[in-house]
C-alpha cells in the first residue's frame, strides 16, 4: 500500500491516461507490456467518468479510478481534498487546494502537461480547460489521435523537458496517451476499423514507447508512477459504439501505480 504522505515531496509524480484502453484489452497484453507491468498486473477498477472530459476533472480533483470492488474499507484514496469533515487514511495525502495539480505546485512541483486526445489540444476554449490546471502544457498535432507515431512524439518532448530539468525540483508529469483511442485501426496492417484486436497492437506500441520515459525518469531519481485509463470502449457489444455511456466496457478501467 503506498503512503502518498513519503511520497509527496521526496518523488517525481508521473500520471499517464491510456485514454480509452479497456481493461479487458490491457489483461490480455500484460505479458507483452513489460513496462506497464513489468512489477505487477493491471487492477480492475471502475472510472469515475465515461468519457475524458468527466474523467479527467475527477481524477485532477484527487479521485481516480475506484477498486472494482464492493469492500469499501479497501479504497484507500492516494489524495484527497483537505477540510471535508471526512475521516480519511494516514496514507491519504490531504491537498489544500481545488485539486492536486495546483496542490502538488504547493509543494514546489513544477507541473506539466504533455496531451494527447481532443481535450488537450488548446484550439478552443473548451479544449484548454484540462491543459489549464497545470503551470506548463503542450499539444503538437504529432501528438494527436491521427498520428500512427504519436507516443513516440509526446516521449520525446517529455524526454527534452526532463533533459533540461531543474534536478532539485520535483516534477509533476502529467500525459495523456492518445494512441489507444480512435482510431487505432492502422496498428493492425490491413484493418480498416477500430477492435479489441487493434487496441491490443496500439497498447503494445505504447509501451514500447514509455521505456524510454521510465529509464530518463529512473535517471533523475524515484518516481511515483500511476498508469491508468480514463474509460474504455464499446466496439459492438450489446449495439454499443465508443464512449460517453454506461456499459461494463466503458466503466471498467486497467489501473496501476508503481515506484520506478
Ligand atoms: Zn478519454
């Protein structure tokens, strides 16, 4: 169990959403994935939000993905939010702020934002929203949903930030995997629509790309990883197409957290 309280402070913190990766799908890629899951499997856990806008707010305001399961004492939050009135954990690291972006800059974290999907493209108002809760963010159409080569993109911008890095200053990262979301048709060669079969093949494209960010982040010292999903999504099951709805495919999420 982590204590977020040694944690805080003394780590790096690294948040990655692999927006829109199924749990059923990062299940069966584990043993292809040693990055992701090189220390462990993926937990099932429930998203508080079907689609990235809802689930992002939830988890920048302290609330990530809920342990699928109906034991309630075993939820022990890594954050949350200071003066509810609420008993929380000694392990829970309480924030003094709207949420823990601009809590962890408290601290004295320097925090940024490398996106991905729709959300984090700043080219509307909306679409600065999410990028808005950090001190740094950035957004390249290579980084974007269309881009076959987009994570190896957003590493190697994550990669020339952390070069040039303050080694004193703690780091928040935050990035949002857009390579698992639609479409991901062309990881499979041939295949003109999304499926379970093609996200596997983004999922293992991903975590070929993260190694190299573990290893400059293993340089710089001890990092607290969370690698989770923001939703999954529906590719025929029950009529159902995408996210934004209430089906198991969506709600149920892969979630890990580790120390690199
Ligand atoms: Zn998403």
């Amino acid at each position: 169990m982590t204590d977020m309280n040694q944690i805080v402070g003394s780590h790096d913190i690294v948040m990655i959403t692999l927006d829109t990766l199924r749990y059923d799908v990062a299940k069966l890629e584990e043993e292809n994935c040693p990055n992701l899951c090189g220390s462990g499997p993926w937990e099932k856990r429930h998203t508080p939000g079907s689609f990235t806008y809802a689930a992002h707010h939830a988890f920048f305001g302290g609330f990530l993905p809920t342990p699928a399961n109906p034991d309630k004492a075993s939820h022990i939050r890594l954050f949350h939010t200071k003066d509810t009135g609420l008993r929380t954990h000694p392990y829970t690291w309480l924030f003094d702020a709207p949420d823990i972006v601009s809590g962890l800059e408290n601290e004295g974290y320097r925090t940024i934002c490398i996106g991905g999907v729709i959300f984090f493209t700043k080219k509307n108002k909306l679409a600065k929203v999410l990028p808005g809760y950090f001190q740094e963010s950035y957004w390249r159409m290579t980084f974007g949903v269309t881009n076959p080569r987009s994570t190896e993109h957003q590493v190697n911008h994550a990669l020339k930030l952390l070069e040039k890095a303050d080694p004193a200053q703690r780091l928040f990262l935050f990035l949002n995997v857009s390579a698992i979301h639609g479409p991901n048709h062309y990881f499979v060669e041939g295949s003109v629509k999304d499926s379970v079969e093609s996200q596997r093949a983004a999922l293992r494209y991903v975590d070929g790309q993260l190694g190299r960010l573990f290893d400059a982040l293993r340089k710089r010292g001890k990092t607290f990883c969370m690698a989770f999903s923001d939703h999954g999504t529906a590719y025929g099951e029950d009529g159902y197409e995408g996210h934004r709805l209430a089906h198991e495919v969506v709600w149920n999420v892969p979630y890990r957290e580790f120390v690199l």
